[in-house]
C-alpha cells in the first residue's frame, strides 16, 4: 500500500500504472474589451490509480452538490467505474476537496481545491490553479531562473497563452492540461525564484491570439538551429508555427548529443515496431522534414526491411537519449550512433533562443514575434 501524507491521499494496492535577422518586435499589448477575470486551470495531476482513499484531514471530501461524503474526519473510498465514480456505494460524476491546508500526492503538494473525476476508466485527480499562479509554477520546470528577465517574460506568455488555447479546446472536458511533459510540466506548489515571479508578474494578462482567440503558443528547449512547422510535425497547417531560422540557441548545453546503442539493444527496443531478426545489417534515414529533421528511418536485418516513423524511434528509445530528430544515424562494428542537434520538438519558441536573442539586448516582444510571426497579436485579456 501506497501512503501519502497529511491531509491524506491513500492509493490502495488495486491500482493499475499506465503508464540575425532584421528586428521586428509586437506593439504593446492592447487590452480586450471588456476585461475578464483571471481563469482557472483545472490540471490533471494524476489518473495512475483505480482506488482512491482520501483521509480528511483539515480537508472536506464533498459530492457534486457540495454536501459531505461522509462524518467528518472518516476516510472516503473511491472508485472509478467507466466514466463516473462510485464513492461510498454511491455514483457520482466528481468528488470535491476543498480547504486551506495542502494535499500531498505521491510526495508533491498542491493546494486546494481539487477534485477527482474518471479518466479513461481510473480515478483522475485535478487541481484548480489560478492562472497567474500556474504559470508561475511552469516556468519553474521549463525555464531556468537563471535566464535573462526578457526570455522569461516571453516564455511565460508562451505559457499562459498555451494554457488558456488548451482550456478553450477542452471545453466539456474533465480536465484542461494535464502535469506531465505531453502538455506543461507542474508538480504542485514550488519555491518561485524572483526572476521568475517577476516575468510573470510583468505580463500578467499578456497573451498572444491568432484570430481572436489563444494561441497555440507551443515551445521547447533547443531547436539546434532551425524550429519545425506545426505541418512538419503534426500534420496540421498552424500560420504562426512555421519553421524559421534561429541562430540564438548554440549557447544551449544540449545544442549537440550524442547517443550510443549496441546492435543487440537497438533491435530489442524496436521489437514492438515489428522488426524481426538477430543480426543488424543497416539503418539510414529515408524521409526528413524540410528543417532536417528525420521523418522516417529504414532498419534491415537478415529477416527483411522496416521503414518506421522516426518520432516512434526516439520513444523506443527513449525521449531523454534521442533528443530531437534532427539527427544522423551510423551503423559501427558493435553499435548505433545518433550524432543530433537540439532537444524537444523543435515546433514555436526555442527557450535557449529566446535566451540568445535576450542576450543580444532583445525584448520579449521583439522575441516572440520572431518565433511566432506577425500573425499573432499580443493582448491583455486582465
């Protein structure tokens, strides 16, 4: 049995794991009319578990309409039952936690209120987070403190205009974002270095908007040169997530890696891609995308030829080792090599560019219209 500490979410042990160029810059932003409140993101901060039991300690476990689940202080068992919950004996869609001491999850804080709802047929738990406050605790994860105040301040714009883009997509939807790397990394409450409060605090509000409405203002850590098209990568023609040049992000430390993997281990970790054979006779990369990044790579063996998506490649092989697609690929006497360039996928604002630009005495403005285009604009929604 699982137990985390006071106030109390204890996971039982049915649980199942799932698991440069011409200076443009944006004209100030210019507020919306009317103003609107500051939103709400509701995070998904884990859906690892089936059972749930929440011991009520300076805590209140509440149903949908608000009334208790139980006595005070008696622990509340939940279930996920398809999509609903079945709390107690009783079928409820969502169970409320409200109060003013924080919940520890699996070692991490968060402060109420949550609630848990059904996801995918286990007990998912979500955190409200006032905006201003969650960006604040992303950019703790995705951006060091030790960057430049105007970098900062462009990627917490980035952030919070990806947060509230995911809230509109995701009407109706039991969650926003959830905490992982698949959307922004957010790990509960966290100590905020002053640098990142006050690029946060500097543009409140500030969100970039294609068309009316947030963007889908997506970034990542190094682009090792050149940024990927959102058509590139997804499929789907973005305007503002175009691949541009960027020769800012060679100060990044993972601007060039460097992986290598026997040939015995690299045919067992694509097993699952349906590659058959003891004996690696070669790899080479059969597609790139018009940034260079790979596409596709052909793998031949005694058994016969695979061609596979290069990005299934680098989750076989793990996101941390293959850093991004734009690499080469060797084939030596007792192993593969990937000799590569940057980290992340590569699409929007690369973080150690904005850094670079910031560098070179550029504003935040000056440096997400650089990345994004002149086909957002930058506006204060509060």
């Amino acid at each position: 049995m699982r137990r985390l500490f006071t106030p109390l979410l204890i996971f039982s042990v049915f649980f199942v794991f799932s698991c440069a160029s011409r200076k443009v810059t944006l004209p100030p932003p210019a507020r919306v009319k009317p103003p609107v409140e500051e939103p709400v993101i509701r995070v998904l901060v884990s859906r690892e578990y089936e059972r749930v039991t929440v011991i009520p300690r300076n805590v209140r476990v509440l149903d949908a309409g608000g009334r208790p689940v139980s006595p005070p202080g008696n622990p509340v068992t939940v279930n996920a039952r398809g999509d609903v919950l079945v709390v107690e004996g009783k079928v409820e869609p969502l169970v409320r936690i409200e109060g003013d001491s924080p919940v520890t999850i699996d070692g991490d804080s968060y402060s109420p209120p949550l609630y848990l709802v059904a996801v995918g047929g286990r007990v998912g738990i979500v955190n409200l987070v006032p905006l201003e406050r969650y960006v604040s605790l992303v950019l703790v994860h995705e951006a060091p403190g030790r960057f430049k105040i105007e970098a900062l301040k462009a990627i917490a714009v980035a952030a919070r205009s990806y947060a509230l883009s995911m809230k509109e997509r995701r009407r109706g939807e039991p969650y926003d974002l959830s905490g992982d790397t698949f959307h922004q990394l957010f790990r509960g409450e966290r100590k905020v270095e002053s640098s990142i409060a006050e690029a946060v605090n500097e543009t409140r509000g500030e969100v970039l908007t294609f068309r009316g409405r947030p963007a889908l203002a997506v970034y990542h850590s190094t682009c090792g040169g050149r940024t990927e098209s959102a058509r590139a990568l997804w499929g789907r023609d973005i305007p503002y997530l175009r691949s541009v040049e960027c020769g800012f992000c060679t100060i990044s430390p993972r601007y060039r890696w460097t992986f290598e993997v026997e040939r015995e281990e690299f045919l067992r970790r694509l097993r699952g891609e349906g590659v058959r054979g003891r004996t690696l006779l070669d790899v080479e990369i059969t597609g790139r995308s018009g940034s260079g990044r790979a596409r596709s790579v052909e793998v031949r063996t005694e058994k016969g030829t695979w061609d596979i998506p290069a990005r299934r490649i680098r989750r076989r092989l793990g996101l941390e080792k293959i850093r991004s697609l734009l690499f080469r690929v060797t084939v030596n006497n007792g192993s593969v090599r990937f000799d590569g360039k940057g980290f992340g996928h590569g699409v929007g604002l690369c973080q150690y560019g904005a850094e670079g630009m910031a560098e070179e005495g550029a504003g935040y403005r000056e440096i997400l219209r650089y990345y994004y285009g002149n086909r957002v604009r930058l506006e204060k929604l509060y």
